[in-house]
C-alpha cells in the first residue's frame, strides 16, 4: 500500500533546526501555574505530546494553538523571530 502523504510532514524549519524554540512554553506553563497533567486535561492533548512540544519534538501549529488557548495566552506568545541569516541580510550565502 502506498504511503499516506498526509502523515505528520515536519517543517523544514524543525528539520534543519531553524524553528522557535519552545522551550520557553515549559516556563510559561509553569508561571500560569500548570502540571503537564492539568494542561493535558484542560487542552485535550495528551501528556507525551505535551512534552514533545516542549522538547521541540513538535511542532504542529494546531496543538501549539490549543496549548496557548488553554493557557489564555496572546497568539503571538509562541512567536520567536528567527535569527537574520546572511542571505536575509542582502549578503549572499557563498
């Protein structure tokens, strides 16, 4: 049987290892007063992927949205800017 492309694809920004960092989102937990458990509860995802998210295993913006949501968090919480690379500087690359 073929495989099935809507399999969780990963970004290429979480493949190269560009992406946000969300470990941050374990100290805003934490700040708001939230176990991994009682997360888990309120925003209806499980413990393991609760942690994956954490650890930046994850990066699936719907659970990320249901995270932030629980937590009653602005959107833009989870926004980290990317570090300029060269080539967004208008310098070229080689």
């Amino acid at each position: 049987m073929p495989h099935n492309a809507k399999s969780e694809a990963r970004p290429e920004s979480a493949i190269n290892g560009s992406g946000p960092d969300y470990s941050t989102l374990r100290a805003m937990r934490e700040a708001r007063g939230y176990s991994v458990e009682k997360l888990s509860l309120t925003c209806g995802l499980a413990v393991d992927e609760i942690e994956d998210i954490e650890s930046g295993k994850v990066t699936d913006p719907l659970k990320l949205r249901r995270i932030v949501s629980a937590l009653r968090l602005p959107q833009e919480a989870l926004i980290t800017p990317a570090a300029p690379t060269p080539a967004a500087q208008g310098r070229s690359l080689s």
